[in-house]
C-alpha cells in the first residue's frame, strides 16, 4: 500500500486511506472486510502482474481489498498519458477517466514486490 500512495496524487491517497479505515479491524473472523494493507501485507512474491489491459485505471491502482485483478499491492510507479506526462501527478480528480492500455513489465510477468510498474494509458472516452 504505501508503494502506491507514494506515486497517487494527494487526493485519491486520502481517499484510498479513508476506505482502508472504514473496513473495521479488517479480521475476517469478525465478520467484516479485510483492508488493503491486510491484504498487501499477506501478500507471497514473487507474483505475476495481471491484465490491466481496457480498465480504469483508479480501479486498477486503488482497486478493492481481494481483487486480484488489480494492482494495489504492486509497486506502481508510473502512469504514463499520451502526451508522455504522469497522470499520478494530475490532481485526484484527473485520474479517474483515464484507461490502461498497457504495462512494463508486460502483463503475466513475475516480478518482486519492490518492481516499479509502468502502465501506458489511453485518453478518456
């Protein structure tokens, strides 16, 4: 978790961080919801990085505690538009409509928990 809110912009990270809190003591047994940081941290690496591919991308990096399809425990460092800026740099709200088109290293890699992770995006619809 604190990989990625390292590159999010200040906004969704105080967002993301309000979600993770809202999820009680985040022990399953408890009847409520694991946080990400539970998540994350139960985490085995090596893992493969998934298909991102034609998603949102505040979907892919903030994702929900349990998908696995997202990347919210991987080392997510860069978010690359079009025009070559970094949409984790724009303000919170910016990087909602933006979609994955792809990642480096590519989708189905095995990478380290500590391995930055580019995606390259395509302009909103």
């Amino acid at each position: 978790m604190t990989r990625l809110l390292r590159a999010a912009p200040a906004a969704a990270a105080l967002a993301f961080l309000a979600a993770c809190s809202s999820g009680g003591n985040g022990d399953p047994a408890a009847g409520s919801t694991p946080t990400t940081g539970t998540v994350c941290s139960n985490t085995k690496w090596p893992q493969r990085i998934p298909d991102a591919a034609g998603r949102n991308l505040t979907d892919v990096t903030l994702g929900k505690p349990g998908d696995s399809s997202a990347l919210t425990c991987f080392n997510v460092t860069q978010a690359v538009a079009p025009d070559g800026h970094n949409v984790l740099d724009d303000a919170g709200d910016d990087v909602q409509a933006w979609t994955v088109k792809s990642s480096t290293p590519a989708a189905g890699t095995t990478v380290d928990e500590d391995t930055p992770i580019t995606l390259r995006l395509t302009y909103p619809n």
